[in-house]
C-alpha cells in the first residue's frame, strides 16, 4: 500500500519575504522620497549629499544600499518613503520653460500611434523634452526618436533633461526649422507640437511612411478647426480630434471622493494617417 504524502506546513509571510531577494538603492540612482503629507522629490543618490525636506535632512549615504519600499527617518525623525520615481514622477519634476505635453495625453498617444519597441518617431519640437522622455522609453531599445527645435537654448534644456533620465541614447536632436523638411524618410509616426502645424504637412507626409501616424497637440479650438482645414486632404485619413480629462480621488476609504482639483482641458489631440495617393496614368 503507497505512503501518504507527508503534508508540509504552510510557508508564513515571514518565511518567503526572507528569500525574497531585495532591490536596494545605490549611488547614482534617482530616488523618490515621500512624506506622511504626500509631499515628495526626486533625488539622484550621491556620496557624501544631503536633501533638505519640510520635514528634515536625510543623508544620502543613509539611503544608499537601503531596500527600496522602505521607511527612512529624516533628522528631525519624520518618516518618508524611499522609492523608485515612475516615469510619470520624473516627467513631473521635469525642469521646464513651457507648457509640457502632460502624462495622461502621452501615454494616450503612443497607443493611439502603435509607438513601442523598435518603432522610429520624429518629434517637432523638443520644448522642455518631456514628450521626448516618453517617446524615448517607449521606442527602447532599438527604435530612434528625432526631435527638432529651432531654437538652441530650448534644446539644450530637452537635452539635459534627457540625459538626466537616461533616455538620450536614443534621441537625435537637430536644430533645423522644419519648413526645410526632415530628413528621414518613412518613419513611423510624427508629432507636431508646434502651434501651427497646418504649416508643415506637407514636410510630415514626405517624412511618414505610407499609412503613418500624425499626431498634434493644441490648446485652443481656433488652431483644431484651422488643422481640420488642412487635413481636408486625399493625403490625409482618418483623422480624430479628442480631449483628455483626468479626476484623482481621495484615495481614503472613511473618506472617498473626488479631489477638489482635477487635471482638466490642458489641449486638444488631433490624429491623422498619411494616404498614399496613386497617380493617374490616364
């Protein structure tokens, strides 16, 4: 007659966070520290620094090699948080000269364009470079994103920002006004971020790829209907005007609500596809 397995007791939680290898912090990493109030920043993690809080200083050399979810003392004794930034906290700490294309329309817009891996993207123009920090994690790591700025100090700032983040080995940015042209040729998807882009489509369908994606940012409605216009084109299908609203919550369960800010109108998305338009032999 077989032996009845022997029943091993349940694992406790105690037991599988001990192998649970752990991800610390170290040198050079950026870090997020966040307060009891939710007040937070973003740190790069340097030998021998300090970060000066509402709350107090914490010593960098305390929080290096520290496990990352973990709670850390200020010198005062207030509690923060030591966790690694998301994207998103990064593009909101970015150091800025003009409006940013915020979180909640990039993220729509690489779906709405198919941007991932591998994909090659031509940006117009850099700005403070937070689109092009999103453009860059998507198309990682064998995509290519092109941005374009007429003007030089604004570039750097993308630049730098850039290289903050780790993102710039693969961006190429190029001072030029794009009423030249772009110099690649069937990328797959182009973003204006300019407030007259009607005047450059002819230099976007040169530069997409046959079927390609457009992509706009406007704030005001008199720039849509002025883009519509010139998007009345064979060359150009498909084309979609849309809105983004964003409304956090109290995220408190005796006290679920609706915060008493929102993220509302900050543009509006226009998409297009570039046709390919056959030419009459007759």
């Amino acid at each position: 007659m077989a032996e009845k397995p022997v029943c091993s007791q349940p694992r406790s939680a105690a037991e599988w966070r001990s192998e649970k290898p752990l991800s610390r912090a170290r040198a050079g990493d950026l870090a997020l520290l966040m307060g009891p109030d939710r007040r937070w920043q973003i740190v790069r993690l340097e030998p021998g620094q300090s970060v000066h809080t509402h709350r107090g200083v914490l010593a960098h050399d305390d929080l290096i090699g520290r496990p990352w979810g973990s709670q850390v003392a200020s010198h005062t004794g207030q509690p923060f948080l030591l966790l690694t930034p998301s994207l998103h906290d990064l593009i909101l700490r970015l150091r800025r000269t003009t409006q940013i294309v915020y979180p909640k329309e990039a993220g729509y817009i690489l779906l709405k364009m198919n941007i991932g891996p591998g994909s090659r993207v031509v940006e117009a123009g850099s700005g403070s470079g937070a689109l092009t920090a999103v453009l860059a994690h998507a198309v990682r790591p064998d995509g290519r994103v092109y941005s374009y700025e007429v003007r030089p100090e604004m570039q750097q700032l993308a630049r730098r920002n850039l290289e903050r983040l780790g993102l710039a080995d693969v961006v190429e940015f190029k001072i030029r006004d794009i009423a030249e042209g772009f110099d690649e040729v069937n990328v797959d998807a182009l973003f204006l971020d300019l407030p007259n882009p009607w005047d450059y489509l002819e230099q976007a369908h040169a530069a997409l790829v046959n079927g390609g994606y457009l992509g706009s940012l406007l704030p005001t409605a008199n720039q849509v209907t002025r883009l519509l216009e010139a998007l009345e084109s064979p060359r150009w299908g498909l084309v979609e005007v849309e809105e983004i609203l964003l409304r956090p919550y109290k995220a408190v369960s005796a006290r679920f609500r609706p915060e008493d800010r929102m993220v509302a109108h900050t543009g509006f998305l226009i998409f297009a596809r570039a046709l390919l338009i056959e030419e009459s032999t007759g």
